[in-house]
C-alpha cells in the first residue's frame, strides 16, 4: 500500500479515492497506520467522535504513531470552550 498517495488523496480532499484505498476499520488486518488514515477521513468529513476512536485504536495498537498526536491535538480542540463565545 502506498500510504503517501492516501495522505494526497486527503489533503486534496479526494476522501471517497482516499478511503478506498484502505482497509475497513473492522478489518483484522488494518495497521495502526490504517486507522489514523481513516481516522482523518472522518474528521475531514465532521465525523470527529468517529475519527477519536479510530485514532484511539491506533495509538493502542502503536503508541508511538502519529495517531497519538492526532488523538491529543482533537481533545483539545473538543475541548475547547470560551465564555464569551459559542464554541465553535
């Protein structure tokens, strides 16, 4: 698999060709590297509950993955709450 043209398909925001190319995130062999992909089609897509879980699986099956940051970085912006301010 060639993960580089994944992450194109994603930053051109080609999500359906993106997907495609990538295991279902219920198969028993998607990688940690899988799941983060598919994970940053969901948040592209507004699925952000779906995209912490798939990053959540990730960083289990490979703490060290870029997944763990991803996990870490959608915390904060969900978390994120401003008084003065509808949370945007």
């Amino acid at each position: 698999m060639n993960y580089e043209e994944v992450r194109q398909l994603i930053k051109e925001n080609a999500l359906e060709a993106a997907s495609a190319l990538l295991p279902s995130a219920d198969s028993p062999s998607a990688t940690a590297t899988d799941l983060y992909l598919l994970g940053r089609i969901a948040w592209k897509e507004g699925r952000k509950t779906d995209a912490m879980s798939l990053y959540g699986r990730a960083t289990a099956l490979d703490p060290d993955s870029e997944a763990a940051t991803a996990l870490e970085q959608a915390r904060v912006i969900m978390g994120f709450y401003h008084r003065d301010l509808y949370n945007p």
